[in-house]
C-alpha cells in the first residue's frame, strides 16, 4: 500500500456510505410499517418503497363521491389543509362505478357503500393482478320515510321484511334506490334477507325518486340511507318512522345515540377503498380517514366514526382481501 502524502484527507469511507443506505431503508420500513398499522406484507412494502417516485406525483383521484357527497366534500376538504399544494380530483358515481373507476386506474381511492365482492375483486385481478383493499370509515342510519299525513308512526322489521322480499300489493309498497349504488345489500343484511333473492321492492334511479314515490304513493314507505342526502329530511316533505325489532319491543328512532348503542335496528356503513398494490396517493389518503385524525374529523359531521362505536357487534376489523 502506498503512504498516504502528508497533508492530503483521507477519502470518505465506504462504509460510511453503506450506514446511510441501511439507515434510509430502515426509517422507510418503520413508515411503511405504522402506515400499514402493524399488518406488514412485505411484497406491498417492496412495492412501495419501490415506487417512490409515484409519490411525487402531485394528483390525488378520489371516486365514489355520490356514496356520500358531505361527507366526502368534508373529509378532501381536511385533508387539503394538511397538503395544500396536493391537486385533488374528484369523479361522481355511486359503488359500481367507483369500483369500475378503480379497476380503470381512474381513481386512487373511492368511497363505496358496500365492500368490494368476489365477483369485483376477480375483476381486478383480471384487469391488473391486484385486488381491493377496504375499509369501514363511518356509521349512518338507513331511514323508513313515508309521507307526513301516513297513519303509521312505526314499523316492524318484520313488516319491512315481508315489504322488501315477497310479491307487491297496493298500499304496501316499498321502494328502494337501485342495487348498483350498493345499499340494498346493507338494507337485505339488516332485514334479515337475501340481497340475492328476488326482491318485491321497486328499485328507483336515487334517493329523491324514492322520496318522490314514497310520498305520492298512500300506504308506501321508502328506505334509504342517509348518506346520499345532502338536504335534512324535512326539506324533502317526508318523514322518517320509528322502527321496532320485533313486535314486543318500543318503536325507535334513529339518531347518533341509538346507533352507537344498537338501539336503532337498521344502519350502515360508508367504505374507503384502493388498490392493495396501488398508488401512494390513494393509500395515504385512506390511512388518513381510517387514522385517529380522520375518525375524529368524521365526529364533526352527522355521522359516526367507524373506530368508535360502542355496538352489540364489534364494528372495526382490518381491511378486507379476497
């Protein structure tokens, strides 16, 4: 080995080069690691490290925003705050078209009012290998209206039942939004049916047709989630009615305490969902909603937080894969 010439440095050791890298990785495994809330997959972590670059990527799509408009509106709106030189766009639809738009590519993230089903999640991996990853983000009521000068006050589940899943009869009807916008699954698990069966609901376009028909149509009521609404019920002329269990019980009523309590049969959820290996956009943003800061934002609106319900059936689970 040669001497080193006096007054010369030595150079930079290579070693020290290889500590940062190691040290670079490792800070990007523990963020990975809280973003994925402690469910590490190591092949999704692959790939995020591996696409950082993507996050360069000034554009966040968000799909679904006709699911639940407010509370859409409400939660890009803080998220903004946080990221104000983020571009937001948003893409209208209820849940068919939400997921069509995130199998397209078209959306980083969309809201839904059902989780993605097997027959969605073969699309996906049809369409690019991946599958869905979803979310409960906020708990509402799904709301009995008939018009104001009905003489029902109440109804049965029961009654709703028999209304919903056997043959029409003037006087009885029942009206629905169409089962592409993904609520008559919540509306069929709630009942107590199948949302598969042969249903004697009239499905109609959205929740202002049902509202319309419901209130034109003497004897008919209605159900629909509140998600959708984006004016109070009474603007509508309509009224929403008690609902009992079973017969024995007391009719209630809905609001925030007696769907947290599970006093208040009938409920639903709003989903967030991505891409399990897609953009880091849409995954960060539904970390967000699903965090501690998007659920306490989501108190703020007329809805409830899916992380704090206190239920009869625990409501929070990981995110779903199929």
């Amino acid at each position: 080995m040669l001497p080193r010439r006096p007054g010369v440095a030595p150079r930079p050791r290579r070693r020290n080069l290889t500590v940062l890298i190691r040290v670079a990785v490792y800070v990007t495994a523990a963020v990975m690691f809280f973003m994925l809330r402690g469910r590490v997959d190591w092949g999704l972590l692959a790939h995020r490290v591996s696409s950082t670059t993507a996050a360069a990527d000034s554009t966040l799509t968000i799909g679904g925003i006709d699911v639940a408009p407010y509370l859409a509106e409400t939660m890009i709106r803080r998220y903004r705050d946080y990221y104000p030189t983020l571009r937001i766009d948003t893409r209208p639809g209820t849940t068919v078209q939400a997921l069509q738009d995130l199998v397209d590519g078209k959306a980083d993230a969309v809201f839904l009012a059902r989780p993605p089903s097997a027959a969605d999640q073969d699309a996906f991996r049809k369409s690019s290998g991946d599958t869905a990853t979803w979310y409960p983000v906020a708990l509402g009521a799904l709301l009995v209206v008939a018009e104001p000068t009905s003489a029902d006050s109440s109804v049965t589940v029961a009654e709703l039942k028999a209304r919903a899943f056997s043959a029409p009869q003037a006087g009885r009807r029942l009206y629905a939004v169409d089962r592409n916008a993904g609520m008559w699954d919540a509306i069929a698990a709630r009942l107590g049916g199948d949302a598969a069966a042969a249903p004697g609901a009239y499905f109609l376009a959205n929740e202002d047709s049902v509202l319309s028909y419901a209130l034109a149509d003497r004897g008919a009521m209605g159900i629909i989630s509140v998600f959708p609404l984006r004016r109070p019920l009474s603007a509508y002329g309509a009224r929403a009615l008690a609902v009992q269990k079973r017969p024995d019980t007391l009719a209630v009523r809905a609001d925030n305490v007696t769907l947290a309590t599970s006093g208040y049969p009938l409920w639903c959820y709003t989903y967030l969902a991505c891409a399990r290996r897609g953009s880091m956009q849409g995954s960060t943003f539904v970390t967000y909603v699903t965090g501690a800061r998007g659920q306490r934002q989501i108190e703020a609106t007329p809805y409830l937080p899916a992380e704090k319900i206190l239920r009869e059936v625990v409501i929070t689970r990981p995110a779903k894969e199929e």
